[in-house]
C-alpha cells in the first residue's frame, strides 16, 4: 500500500494522477483537513504535522508515504528522510518521498542526481514563474535547486497567502478568479512585465483551479503539471524499488481524513465529482 499525504484537498490532485497512472496499484491518501492549510504555519508545527501524519499512514500499512504537499515537502521531508526515519522502528522498511525533486527535474530538464549545470541547461535564461504558499516560498528550495541546475534561469516566486484556504474552504469561483488574477499580476508585475517561459504551480491545491491560471498567464507561458511529473517518478522508482509495490491484492483507493467528513465531501466533489467514499481517521 503506497500512502499520500496532504494538509487536505491539495495532494488530491496527486492522488487522482496516481490512481488513474497505476490502476493495479493500492492506495491511502490522508488529508489533515482537522489543521489545513499549512502554509502560513510555522516550520515546527509543519514538521510535527507531518510526522504525525505520515506515521498515522504507516499505521495503515503504507510502507512508502508520498509527501503530496510542497509546503511539507519543503520544510519537513529533509529532517523527516535523514533524521527522524532512521530513529524510528519503520527505518529498515519504509521510506517517505518529496514533490519537489520530480517537480524541480522536469523544470530544469535534469535528474534529480545531476546537481551540475550541463548543456544546454547551463545556457538556459528562460524565465519561471514559481506560485506557492508563505512556507514554499520563503523556504526558497525551488529557486536553489532549480539555480543548481540551471544558473542563468530568472525566477520569479510569488507567494500566494489565501489561495490554498479558499481552495480549502470551497470559496466561489469568482472569489478564486480575483485571487489567482491579483497574484498573477503581481507575479508579472516583479518579473518587470517579462512573460515567463514555464509557471509551477508549487502547491498542490494549485491544480484545482489550473484553469484560471492559464486564463491569467500570458499565453506563451506553459504550465507545468505536477501530478503528472510527481507520477513519473514514482514510476521510476518503483522500478529501482520494487519492495513497494505490494503483495498484488489490488484494493479500492481510500480516502482518509483528520476533518469531518460531512464538511469536506461537498467541497471535494466540486473539484472532483467522482472522489472516492472519504472515512474519518480512526487513530490505530
Ligand atoms: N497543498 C499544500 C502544498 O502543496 C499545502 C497548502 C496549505 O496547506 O497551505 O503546499
């Protein structure tokens, strides 16, 4: 069983990709719809959030846990992998995984492995545009790990503080169309008017209304799509791990939550009418 986890709807995204990628494969996700968002939170409740929710899917019986959350991936994956995994009692047999590096390889066009600029990534100067939330952003791992790779590529961040909340919270889409215009804007109004060549939406809620950022974006600018990039890679992972693909009892996907599932399941549906029967987490 591979585990997903978010701080709610936003790894849903991933989830649906996962699910429809790998059909023979099982899968839990869990959203912490009792604390999202996560994004203006501090690093330590992000990190304590996080662990939490990863052993409550290792207590699932997902031996593999997808981090589907940038905010958790960039603030806690690190001293989750390195730190805090191999002092637990799952460190001989279960493994956590990030968003960021699939997302940053498909943006820079180099493998995870390759932290050297090599051509003609070392000559690229195109211009990427990187919506997050307060945490992603301010953690800047997407701008040093894509500068890595590729030096002379112009980034531009921009924070989205409300958009994972309102996404959250099931606000109208006219209310979602203002916020993605008004951050859309300021994106472009710091890139100094320059249309970017690639845009990432670095979040996972993001996708839900990818719509309106292609509506917004200058036409030119492509949207990298993370789901697909995130599915890629666990498919090549897998392949290097095949320890995690289970013992072939193909079960029905399941979704989990920390919230009350009587408030989360209409808001869900909006996004993704066919959502799979949400539980409430019983604690093991
Ligand atoms: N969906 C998450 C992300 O990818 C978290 C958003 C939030 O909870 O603020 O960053």
């Amino acid at each position: 069983m591979i585990g997903v986890f978010d701080s709610g709807n936003g790894g849903l995204t991933i989830f649906r990709e996962l699910t429809t990628r790998f059909p023979h494969l099982s899968f839990t996700y869990l959203g912490d719809h009792a604390n999202a968002p996560y994004g203006n939170r501090t690093s330590q409740e992000i990190l304590r959030l996080t662990r939490n929710g990863v052993e409550q899917l290792f207590q699932q019986d997902c031996r593999l846990v997808i981090l589907a959350c940038n905010t958790a991936t960039a603030i806690a994956a690190c001293t989750l992998q390195h730190q805090w995994l191999p002092n637990s009692p799952y460190r001989e047999t279960h493994n956590i995984l990030g968003i960021i590096a699939p997302t940053v390889e498909v943006a820079t066009q180099t493998p995870w492995a390759t932290k050297e600029p090599q051509y003609p990534q070392a000559t690229n100067t195109d211009t990427v545009a990187i919506f997050g939330t307060v945490q992603t952003v301010s953690s800047n791992v997407y701008a040093e790990e894509i500068a890595k790779r590729c030096p002379h590529v112009n980034i531009v961040q921009q924070a989205c503080p409300h958009l994972a909340g309102v996404i959250e919270h099931g606000a109208s889409e006219r209310e979602l169309e203002e916020l993605v215009h008004d951050y859309v804007q300021e994106m472009l109004t710091r890139s100094g008017g320059t249309p970017p060549h690639w845009a990432v939406l670095g979040c996972t809620h993001y996708p839900w209304v990818r719509h309106l950022f292609e509506q917004y974006l200058p036409e030119t600018t492509r949207v990298l799509c993370q789901p697909k990039a995130v599915a890629n890679s666990l498919e090549f992972y897998l392949k290097r791990h095949p320890e995690y693909l289970g013992d072939n009892t193909i079960a029905q996907p399941i979704v989990l939550t920390t919230g009350a599932t009587r408030q989360i399941r209409p808001t869900l549906q909006r996004y993704w009418p066919e959502v799979p029967h949400i539980k409430q987490l019983r604690r093991a």
